[in-house]
C-alpha cells in the first residue's frame, strides 16, 4: 500500500490532535483509491466527536460513516480509511514519539481501508508534538 496526503490535511489533523489532547480525536479520510494508492485529499471530523473521545478511545457511532460517505460523495471522491489519535502524557511518555503503532483494540476492531494512527504527545515545555503513521487494510482473524 502506498499513500499520499496533502500537507494542508496532515497540518489540519495535527492542530485537531493538538486541540483535543489529552483526549483521543477521530476522522475518516476522503479521497480516492487507485490500485494501491491511497490518495488523501480531506478529512471527515464529526462535529460532535469531543462527546464520544475519552483519553483511551473514541466511541464511533454508524451515523458518522454515512456521513462520511455523504461528504465524500459531495466532493466526488469516497472514504479511503479513518485515523485517530493516541495522545500521550509527558510524564508517561517522556516525550516519545515512537509508538504510532495500532493499539490491541485498534486491532481487535479491525478497519477498512487505510488506517493512520498519530501520537500526540506532550512534550517537556507542556506542548504536543504529533507523529502520524499509516496501515493497510486489516481483517480481524477469528481463531478457529
């Protein structure tokens, strides 16, 4: 999987992050899909998504999809994937950045399409600095 996204819309999901922090954010990326190219060109933000965020997860009720879907239909594209944020406290952290990794519940879910994790983690002078990373589509393996 290769993907590309505008730098206004990574810059646009980072200030989301940083605004949030400490709570989780969630979006779903708009764009289209071509072979394996997953091209990013705006994001999806439910207006309300601070009433579903905690510091550890974000509830994602089925009415954001279809509105998802509504908006990529408006701007003639189509929903690629979503991305959230993992935020990160100084003092549990140290300032790391390393970990964009999708967490056991991240994987327990399962998603479709690409999914981008970001970091945002607070520094020592008390500001978020932000780290994104992206995955190929995932199954949820069901052990038999």
């Amino acid at each position: 999987m290769r993907l590309r996204w505008l730098k206004k819309v990574e810059r646009q999901w980072h200030a989301v992050c940083r605004y949030g922090w400490p709570h989780e954010r969630y979006a779903f990326l708009i764009g289209h899909r071509v072979g394996d190219l997953y091209e990013v060109e705006s994001l999806y933000i439910p207006a309300d998504v601070a009433a579903y965020a905690s510091r550890s997860h974000v509830e994602t009720p089925d009415k954001w999809a279809s509105d998802a879907i509504d908006e990529a239909v408006h701007e003639a594209a189509q929903v690629i994937g979503d991305i959230h944020s993992h935020p990160r406290t100084f003092k549990s952290w140290k300032g790391s950045l390393l970990d964009c990794v999708p967490s056991e519940g991240d994987f327990a879910a399962g998603w479709i399409g690409a999914c981008g994790i970001t970091v945002a983690s607070e520094q020592r002078n008390g500001r978020i600095k932000c780290r994104t990373r992206f995955y190929s589509p995932a199954e949820r393996v069901t052990i038999l």
